[in-house]
C-alpha cells in the first residue's frame, strides 16, 4: 500500500495557486488502515470514515464523531483544526486508489501532525482510530485557501 501527499495554496479572489505553495511527498500508512479496509468490506461492519468534517475550523460540536483529516498541533498535543474533508476514488486496471481532499480558508498556521483518523472522540482532542500522518509546517495568509490531497493506492 502505497500513500502520497500534495498541497497547495489558492488565492481567494482569482482562485489561482500561489506559486511556491506546490508540494508533492510521501506519508507515512498505519497498519491499522490495512485492517480498516479489509474489515469495512466484511458484511455487518459499522465502521466507515463518515461522516467527514464538514467544515474547515477549529473543532466544535458537530464534529464530534466524524472522520477526515485533523491537525495534531505540536505545543498542545491535541487535535486544533479539522479540514473540510471530501472522499475520491478512481484507477485503472491495475492500481486503485482513494483520495481525500482536505481544505482550510485561511488565516491558520498548520504546525505539526495531519492525521486521516476516523471518529473524533469527545473533548475533541483525538481520533478513535489514525490511520496516517504526515507532518507539516504551513502558514496560510487569510485571502488564502490550503488545499491538502491525500491519495492512498492500492495496487
């Protein structure tokens, strides 16, 4: 299993990515991802990545329970913003894929740990299940929107 990342900055007003802001890597898979697929096809599991964050923010309320990708800020060790988080799939004969798009309308610095986690528990702190991270270091001005693709491929 295979997981890449790309992240980008678009300006508000034009909608064009800022140059500079492009950036394509790798991420680091949990196992448990591994098991999270196999299990969610097995008959009877309840136990999807829905329903996804809804709104880039910091956490509140009506995301408690929902999954996407959260940012575990490195001075409080706690999950500080969630990403509008929406599900892609696609591929080929091949290789598969599925893909969450994460976004945020600036103004927010992202410093520390994104998570694809699944199931944000009460207090709002951390996921019932992460399922992979990738570290990041981001300031995103406020006519500005951070846009954060994450495509695992399974092949």
């Amino acid at each position: 299993m295979k997981g890449f990342v790309r992240y980008f900055q678009r300006d508000n007003t034009t909608g064009l990515m800022i140059p500079g802001t492009y950036v394509e890597d790798t991420n680091t898979i949990q196992n448990g991802l591994k098991y999270y697929l196999a299990n969610s096809i097995e008959a009877g599991v309840n136990k999807t990545l829905t329903p996804l964050f809804a709104v880039g923010q910091v956490p509140d309320s009506g995301d408690l329970n929902d999954s996407g990708i959260a940012l575990n800020h490195w001075e409080t060790s706690t999950i500080s913003n969630v990403l509008n988080t929406d599900l892609n799939a696609g591929g080929t004969g091949s290789e598969s894929y599925f893909e969450y798009l994460g976004s945020y309308v600036g103004a927010v610095t992202l410093r520390g740990t994104l998570i694809l986690g699944h199931d944000l528990q009460a207090g709002l702190t951390a996921f019932l299940d992460e399922f992979a991270y990738y570290t990041i270091n981001v300031t995103v001005p406020a006519a500005r929107t951070f846009y954060f693709y994450w495509r695992i491929t399974l092949s």
